[in-house]
C-alpha cells in the first residue's frame, strides 16, 4: 500500500512526464530532415522566399501559432489557415 497523498501523480506518471525530454531527443535523434526542408531553410535564410502558407487541423494549426508569429515578426508574408 503507498503512503503518498498522490500515488498516481507520484507514481508513473509523474516519471512518464518527467522522461518527455529524454523521449523527445531520443526520437528526434532517429528522425531524418528532409532534402526538401533543407532547401527551403537555405532559401528562407538568402531570402529567395518571403510568402508561406501555414495550415493545420486542430492541435496542428494551433502548434503553428508561434511559427506565424516569428515569421511575422521576420517580415515574412505567411497566413494562418485551418483546414477543416
């Protein structure tokens, strides 16, 4: 039987949430970059590309949201859509 107040949050859980940055360099660690995105960094940061069009669908659109404001505020034209 646990003494703690909290044995959910204090249990695995707890440990679940504190793991996340391990887990998330882990994965992306795995994860390649593709060719294609290479290209298109090289040709935002020369300023070959001033225009983008950010869309997403729900959790998606929103985690564009700070991508639209730094892009904003780097001069760059870059509407936010939501795709139903």
């Amino acid at each position: 039987m646990s003494t703690s107040t909290y044995p959910i949050v204090e249990g695995q859980y707890l440990r679940d949430i504190f793991d996340q940055p391990r887990a998330l360099t882990a994965a992306l660690a795995q994860l390649e970059v593709p060719k294609e995105l290479t290209i298109l960094a090289g040709s935002l940061r020369d300023n070959e590309v001033r225009h983008l069009v950010l869309t997403g669908m729900g959790a998606s659109f929103h985690a564009l949201y700070l991508l639209f404001l730094w892009l904003k505020a780097c001069r760059y034209t870059a509407p936010l859509l939501e795709r139903p």
